[in-house]
C-alpha cells in the first residue's frame, strides 16, 4: 500500500528537521562569531570572511566526496547491503585522513601567498593570513568530522549530527568568548583567538560523532570496519574515485568559480565588503532551509531508489517539493520585513543599516530558487545522478554568476549589489535546470 501524504510528511520531516536545525545553529553560531569579532572593527570581519573561499575551495575534495558517501549509504540501507555499506564508509575515512593531513600541511606552509591571491587588500592580509593559517592546521579534525556525518546523514540520522554541530557551535563560541577580548584569565588573542575557537569547536564536534560511529548497533560503524579489516586498495580507491567524478569536478570547477568570486568582491572595497559578508550569513540560513529538505531526499529517496521502489520514490519527490516551495516563500518573506533590524544588530551606523536592508531584499527573492536547487538537487543525488548536478552547478557559478558578477562590480560599478544580481541570476538558472533534470530522469518518470 501507498504511504499517504501524513506518513510522508513525517518521514520527511523526521530527517529534514534536524538537518535544518543543523545549519541553522551554525549560521546563528557563525552570526554571534561575527558579532564578536566586529569587536575588533568591520575590518576584522572583513579579514575573516576573506578566508571563506579559499578554505572551501582546499576542502572541496572532501565535501565532494562525502556527497557520494551520502549517496551510496542511502542506497545501501535500502538494499539492505551493510557490508557494502561499511566498506564505502571505511574507504573514504582512509582517503579523508591521507588527504587532510596533506592539504593541511600545504596550507600552513602556503599561507600567505594564498591570502594574497584572493585579497590585494593589504590593510586586512595579515589577520587574514593568521586566521586562515590556524584554522587549516586543524583541517583532520574538519574532515573526519565531516565523513562521519556524511555517512550519519544517508542512514537518516540526522539527530547525531545536528548535535555534532551544536557541539562545535558552543564550544566555538564560547573560547570566542575567552579568547577574542580576553575573559576569566585567558589572553586577549584577537583574530587569532578566533581562529583558535574554531578549531577547538571542530575537535570536540569530531570527538563526539566518533563516539557515536564506534557503537555496534548503527548499520554502519567503526567496529564493523575494523572486525572485516577492509584495505584501501587501488581498485577500491578507482571504484570511489570514478563514482565521485562528476561530484569531484562540480566541487572543484564551482569552488573554482567561488573562489574567483570571492576574488571579485573583494574589489568592491571593505565597507561594500562588510555589507556583504553579513549578508552571506543570510544566504546561509537560506542553505539551512535547503540543506534540510536536500538531506531528507538524498536519504529517503536514495533509499526507496536502493529497493527499487520506484512509485513510493516519486511520492516522496513530489511531497518534498511542495513543501520546499512553501518553507522558501516564508523565509524570503521573513528576510525582506528583517532587514534593518538584522544589520542594526552588527552595527549602528545608519548608512550600513540602510544598505543592508536594501540587500535583504535581493537577499529575499534569491531565497525562492536556492532554496528550490537545494530541494532538486538532493532527489537527483538520490539516485546518483551526479552529472546533471554538476552541469547545473558548473554552468550557474562559472558562466552566470562569474560573468553577471564581473560586468555588475568592473564595467557597471555597482559594488555590492552587483554581488547580489550575480547571485540572482546564478541560483535561478540553477534552479531552472535541475527542475529540468527532474523531469528527464528516468527513475522520476511516472
């Protein structure tokens, strides 16, 4: 029999309400982060929002990678297939740890001359430098962390990680607290307190989803691997590897593409920057509504994809959707009427306050169609359609975005809101081809 709408509502809900909650925390983490260091003046903002791209275009491999490791436990749980599914998980842990204490090795050593390629603004290099610095030699804790969550979310636990997050939310902002101004007999570190707080956020965040994935009763956990004693072999590897490519290529081409236009904005000057960068802590809360529902379809339609149940898949899909569309014309609703209240909650001065209400308008509208990509992506990972992502992602950010973007800031000066139409136009297209997609793919066919 059919699940009829209550049970797939709840279904959906059971695992994409965590995962909202997930990211939400994070960008109200990441929110309250700024609003310490702005301590230190919008410079200090600027110096660590600067970091962003960079940070995320060296640990794009593993985002990549745990994407497809969602993916394919999702599927295996619907086979019913442990064994495959541990040896998966097993393989890509033993690729995670090889490749983070590598990049994070280059980082450190590469440091400088990396900030430099994406920030001419030398009033704010050498916060940024030391700030990019630290929290990259921490980056094994960031990827192992990062794995096992992978793995949590297509078995459907999203209540393990949304406490993972919680965890390095807390402590973050609390050796902020200690650290940034100096509280309770700790030194005043600035920019490098900051970055401490991040990296000890992310050990203790690591250190608990790996108590979790050590107990014996998950469908997939460490002591499992260990008993079957898998070996990272060169076949293993390819088999990741070539399951993973276009993943692989959509991180590295849009993180690419991220990176050049964070390199773009950059140029608008720090003031346009500052206007920016608290305004991309709205665009997060946007991926937390989308991250959520993106999570809830990778699992269960990964999972009735895995049993070959292809009616109940696409009954899911369609509940999914209409409740996407619902949640992102709220939030965009919501973001629009906030506006000045959020920026006056990072600074008093009325022409930056101004500016940013201005923002959270785009910002509002853009909500609708990244909200949605989210939603679409996540049924077409689902079921490992990992190509038509990636063309949607690579299209968006390196032709629309990137070329929108450079006209808006270079020949038309329009200095933030060029950002913003870039963004625009970006997540639309986006949105607008992975719908297609939906509609091509067989296993969505009625």
């Amino acid at each position: 029999m059919d699940p009829d709408n209550k049970t797939v509502t709840k279904d959906i809900l059971k695992i994409g309400v965590p995962s909202f909650l997930e990211v939400l925390f994070t960008t109200f983490s990441n929110i309250i982060d700024s609003k310490m260091v702005s301590a230190m003046g919008l410079t200090a903002i600027s110096a660590v929002s600067v970091t962003n791209p960079p940070r995320l275009f060296i640990i794009s491999v593993f985002i990549a990678v745990n994407t497809v490791l969602s993916s394919l436990t999702a599927k295996c749980v619907g086979m019913n297939d442990r064994d495959e599914a541990n040896r998966i998980f097993d393989s890509v842990m033993k690729m995670v740890l090889i490749a983070s204490v590598v990049l994070s090795a280059l980082s450190v050593a590469l440091a400088r001359p990396i900030m430099f390629a994406f920030s001419h603004q030398m009033d704010i290099m050498d916060d940024s430098v030391i700030y990019f610095r630290i929290v990259m030699a921490g980056t094994i804790f960031n990827a192992v962390f990062m794995a096992i969550n992978a793995m949590m979310r297509g078995c459907g636990h999203t209540n393990l990680t949304f406490t993972s997050n919680v965890i390095f939310c807390v402590v973050n902002i609390f050796f902020n607290y200690l650290l940034i101004e100096g509280h309770l007999g700790f030194p005043a570190l600035g920019i490098a307190g900051a970055a401490i707080a991040t990296v000890t956020g992310m050990a203790a965040a690591m250190v608990f989803i790996l108590v979790m994935a050590f107990k014996k009763d998950m469908f997939v956990n460490i002591p499992y691997c260990l008993s079957k004693k898998y070996k990272l072999t060169r076949e293993g590897s390819k088999e990741i590897n070539a399951m993973a490519k276009s993943t692989i290529t959509d991180g590295l081409v849009t993180r690419i593409s991220i990176l050049l236009i964070g390199a773009v904005v950059a140029r608008i000057g720090s003031y346009h920057l500052a206007v920016y960068s608290v305004g991309m802590h709205l665009m997060t809360a946007n991926q937390a509504l989308g991250t959520g529902l993106s999570t809830a379809a990778v699992a269960l339609i990964g999972r009735y994809y895995g049993a070959g149940d292809k009616k109940t898949l696409n009954i899911y899909k369609r509940q999914i959707i209409k409740i996407t569309l619902i949640a992102a014309i709220g939030l965009g609703a919501i973001i629009m009427l906030g506006g000045r209240w959020f920026y006056g909650f990072f600074s008093d001065d009325p022409q930056f306050i101004s500016m940013g209400a201005i923002s959270c308008l785009f910002i509002g509208v853009i909500t609708l169609s990244q909200t949605m990509k989210f939603s679409y992506a996540g049924c077409l990972q689902g079921v490992g359609a990992m190509k038509e992502v990636m063309t949607a992602s690579i299209i968006s950010f390196a032709v629309v975005n990137l070329g929108v973007l450079a006209i808006c800031v270079f020949v038309l000066k329009l200095g933030v809101w060029g950002a913003w139409i870039g963004s625009l136009a970006s997540q639309t297209v986006q949105a607008f081809m992975l719908w297609r997609y939906t509609r091509k793919i067989d296993a969505f066919r009625e």
